[in-house]
C-alpha cells in the first residue's frame, strides 16, 4: 500500500515538474498590407480633374458630385462639387464645420495647409486621429469659382487602430488628388 501510494505521488510529482506554467498571449493586432498604388487622370464632364488610384472605382452622384469606392477596405471618399457664388466664406466655414464635428470623438484634428499657385489651387487637408467617423478631411478651391470638399468614411464602426493602415493608404490617394487637381 505504501509502495503504491509512494508511486502515485512519485508520478503526480513528475507530471507536474515536466509541463510548463501557463503563461497569457499577448494580444496580438492583424496586419494589413495595401500594394502600391497606380494612378490616372479622371475624364469627368465637370470643371476639374484629378489623378485617381486604380483600384477605386468612381460613381457619380449628382452633379459633379462622386464618391470613389474602395471596396477592399470598405471605404469611401465622397467628394462635392460646388461652384463659388460670392460665398466662399460660407463654403469655407461649412467645410470647417463639418471636420470640427468630429472633435468629439477624435483626440486629435491636425490642419496642414495645401498651395499651388501654378494651377490656382488652395485648400486644406484635417487628419482626424481617435475613433471619429470620419479620418480625412479636405477642400479646395480656386477662391474664384471652385470649391470642392472631400471627406473619407469607412463602412464600420470607427476602431482608429483597426483602420489606421487603411486610413494612411487612403491618405496618400486624398494627397495625389489634392496634388493633381486642376480647373477647366
């Protein structure tokens, strides 16, 4: 009897010493790659046009309004045309207004400033940090004639660490459009 109680506990002892303590996963993040992007110049019956990424496809709303789909990522950058009628400090405002919406959510609003005098361009680029609707924001005009608005949406609910990637991805695609912009 205590030969056979000496090896259960002789066994107990072994499996015990022989297993590792568990010890928690770290939580881990998926990681998402986006491939390069390719552009090309729109052909749009508006007075502007710009480079656009490939991979989106762009469907018109209504006059000389467009959203470019991304479905990849489920996202969207809609972009509104409107054409200044001695009212660009409402259209200016209106824009503003509508990226300072999002400061309840976001932790950070960063404003960087777009200039091209060769092509008459000016404008204003938001990225929205934190869990706000919306990542990207921007207009531009001629300060003439021209404005145009542009905002990007995902379709989910905003996780800024679950869209960050995809969000620098499109950033990039706002900044050529941006860029490449020009009046008619």
């Amino acid at each position: 009897m205590v030969k056979r109680f000496m090896g259960v506990i002789v066994l107990i002892l072994l499996t015990a010493a022989c297993s590792e303590p568990p010890v928690p996963k770290p939580k881990a993040m998926l990681r998402l790659e986006y491939s390069g992007q390719k552009y090309a110049m729109t052909d749009l019956p508006c007075p502007f046009q710009f480079e656009k990424n490939t991979k989106a496809s762009l469907h018109s709303e209504s006059d000389c309004s467009f959203v470019m789909q991304y479905p990849e990522m489920n996202a969207n950058i809609f972009l509104t045309y409107k054409e200044v009628d001695n009212d660009l400090d409402k259209l200016l405002r209106d824009a503003q207004k509508l990226t300072y919406e999002h400061v309840v959510k976001a932790d950070n609003i960063t404003e960087q400033p777009f200039v091209n005098e060769k092509d008459r361009v000016y404008g204003m680029f938001y990225n929205v940090e934190g869990n706000a609707a919306s990542q990207t924001q921007f207009y531009l005009t001629d300060s003439i004639k021209h404005f145009v608005t542009g905002s990007l949406y995902f379709e989910a609910k905003p996780n800024y660490d679950s869209v960050l990637p995809a969000a620098h991805y499109l950033g990039k695609d706002i900044r050529t459009i941006m860029e490449t912009l020009s009046w008619e």
